[in-house]
C-alpha cells in the first residue's frame, strides 16, 4: 500500500529533489549533504572516466623531457668510427615530442598493463583533488600525462644501438619501475617511415653495433593511444 507520491524530477538537480522530500516530512537536512552529493557524483564520473581510458589506452609509458638529442649524439659520434652510420640515421631522428619509453601494452603485456593504468588512475585523481583546492580544476584528457613531482622519474642514458634500418638508445629505469620490454629503450631513428615501432625490439638481438653513453632525462608517466 502506497501512502504518499512525492513528485520529484529525476532528470533535475539531486539537491532540489532531497529538499523536496525532507519539506514532505519535515526532516532536516545534513549540512554538509552539499559535500555528500559531490562526493557520489564525482565518484561515478571517475568511475565512467576510468572505464573509457582503459578502452582507449594502447599502452602505457614514460613521455619524456624537451632533449635536442641530435645535438647530444653529434658530440657522442664525433670522434667515434661510426660517424658515418650517424650520418645516415641523423635526418631521421625523432622529435622528442613523439619519443617515449614503452612500460607496458594492452596486448602485449596486460598484467602490466593493469598496474600502470590504476598507478596512473591514482595519479590523476591526485591532480584533480589538487586542481579542485585551487578551484582551477578543469576537464581534461585522459591521455594527458599525470605530470607531478611525484609521477617524475629519472632515466639513465646507456649506450645507443643500431641495425640497417634502427637506431634505439638503450636506458635504465629505476628501481621498481617494471618494463614489459625485454630491454628499456627510446626508439630514436627509423630509416622507413611505415616500420612498425615494435620493431625497435628486434635491434638489440641481432645488432652488436653500439657506442656507449653516460646520460640521462626525465620522464613522466603517460596513457597513450
């Protein structure tokens, strides 16, 4: 048996529609069911954020820092015998904007995967509570990189490898940081604009070719697509 129909909008605000139903009864409302609400509406919205990255992440890595790596490598060459192998592969040479460090891909590595994307998940959340204290807080993209003092890491520079067709440089994360990649690398140089990127793996088992390095950069970690 019904007693009593309160009309309520349940397209409309959440607030409208709990004030409507404690004026029926003439209950009190809490004081801070403004920070309740908030607090159940953004959850489901990080919920539904988080949903749609994980289907759109390809693989999860570190973005790295500004490096005129042509410039870095000029002088490593130099007064080395592959000057000309440099030669040939400097004209090819990423910008550092498309350079990265792979961690771990949806197909290739999924247990891996799974890690990265709650870390990185954890981290954005981090952001926004950040943002929302400053009230700066505006919607972003979830490839975005979680750039924080605490998402930074250093990456060490080894030494830089090459084949007829690649050339990577070889570098060592820190203490923690997992790799699904056999060997850490940046892809640096392609010969062939359509190689698959996934071919950089190949270098470091059938190229004994490399000129060692003692460098190092920042990266942050990133979702990409």
């Amino acid at each position: 048996m019904i007693d009593k129909l309160i009309p309520m909008n349940l397209f409309g605000d959440v607030r409208k529609n709990i004030q409507t139903v404690c004026d029926e009864f003439t209950w009190t409302i809490p004081k801070n069911i403004n920070d309740l609400i908030s607090n159940v509406l953004d959850t489901k919205v990080e919920t539904k954020r988080t949903s749609e990255t994980r289907s759109r992440v390809m693989f999860y890595g570190l973005e790295l820092e500004e490096v005129d790596w042509t410039k870095h490598l000029d002088d490593a060459f130099s007064n080395s015998p592959y000057i000309s192998v440099w030669n040939k592969f400097r004209c090819h040479v990423k910008s550092y904007k498309d350079m990265h460090v792979t961690l771990a891909t949806r197909n290739g590595h999924p247990e891996l995967f799974h890690e990265y994307h709650s870390k990185f998940q954890e981290q954005k959340a981090l952001q926004r509570k950040e943002f929302q204290k400053n009230q700066k807080w505006q919607n972003r993209s979830v490839t975005e990189t979680a750039r924080n003092s605490q998402a930074s890491v250093h990456i060490s520079i080894k030494s830089v490898h090459w084949d007829d067709y690649c050339m990577v440089l070889k570098v060592e994360l820190p203490r923690g940081l997992a790799c699904g990649n056999e060997v850490p690398h940046i892809t640096l140089s392609l010969l062939n604009a359509d190689m698959m990127a996934a071919y950089a793996n190949q270098v470091f088992r059938h190229s004994t070719e490399q000129l060692a390095l003692n460098g190092s950069c920042r990266g942050w970690l990133k979702a990409f697509t």
